[in-house]
C-alpha cells in the first residue's frame, strides 16, 4: 500500500523532474523503487537510486579483543555489497529512463537528508518512515 505524506503537492506538482529513491536491497525497497520508475517514465524525469553504506561500528566488551578486520575493511565490504545492491537495482530500470546512481556514506538520514538538499530532487521515496528533514525538504512517498 503507498502511503503519501504530502499527496496533494504530488499531485499538483505539474514538472518532476528529479526523483531520488532511498535503496538497500531490503524487500519493500523493491517496491519504492518500482514506484520511482513509473514516476521517471510518466514525467520523464532523472532518476537517481541512492544507497548509503553506514560507518562501521565496532563494539567491545571488556578484556582484551582482537579483531578480524580492520574499520577500513569492514567499510570496503559494505560498499561493495551496496555496489552489488545497486547493479541489480539498475538492471531493473527501463533504458529510457535517465539513471544516476549514489553511495553516501554515514547515517542513512542525514546522508539522504543531505543528498536530497543538495541534489534539488523534486520527490524523494524511501521504503522506510524518512526523517523529518526529508520531509520539509522535498515531497517524499513513503511505501509499506
């Protein structure tokens, strides 16, 4: 079911022309990231399928602990496994439709929140409640 925060600003916005979807791979984010492609293809629209790669935490308890790998790889493998995410996101976009991709990096609000401001995205869908900067921002779908 899709549930719009602000519905009536989709409706009457007459020119999309930038769409952001927030992407992870998860099950629902399949289907926000359906719903972006028929907004892209209806408005010929950019489309642009973001993925964030948190920093990686590290949590010790007390005593002495050695760790597998370092921050460094954790973050490369994370990357990575969004870059693989991504691919398969991309693969189902329809050639017409003009396509970025983004990693950010951080947490996954703020990075979408920042990406969003920045990138003047006329609509922003996430699979997820978005923060209330998203939000204000820019007017966002949120899909379940």
């Amino acid at each position: 079911m899709l549930e719009a925060l602000d519905r009536a600003t989709l409706e009457g916005t007459r020119g999309i022309h930038r769409i952001l979807v927030a992407f992870d791979g998860c099950e629902q984010d399949w289907s926000a990231l359906d719903r972006a492609i028929k907004l892209a293809v209806e408005h010929s629209a950019l489309l642009t399928i973001a993925a964030v790669v948190p920093d990686p935490r590290l949590y010790t308890s007390f005593g002495m602990m050695v760790l597998p790998c370092s921050p460094e790889t954790l973050r490369r493998d994370a990357e990575r496994e969004m870059q693989r995410l991504l691919a398969a996101a991309r693969d189902e976009v329809p050639a017409n439709v003009s396509l970025t991709t983004r990693i950010v990096h951080g947490r996954p609000r703020r990075a979408l929140a920042a990406l969003a401001d920045e990138g003047g995205y006329d609509v922003v869908i996430t699979a997820r409640r978005p923060c209330r900067r998203l939000r204000r921002s820019a007017v966002c779908e949120v899909i379940r």
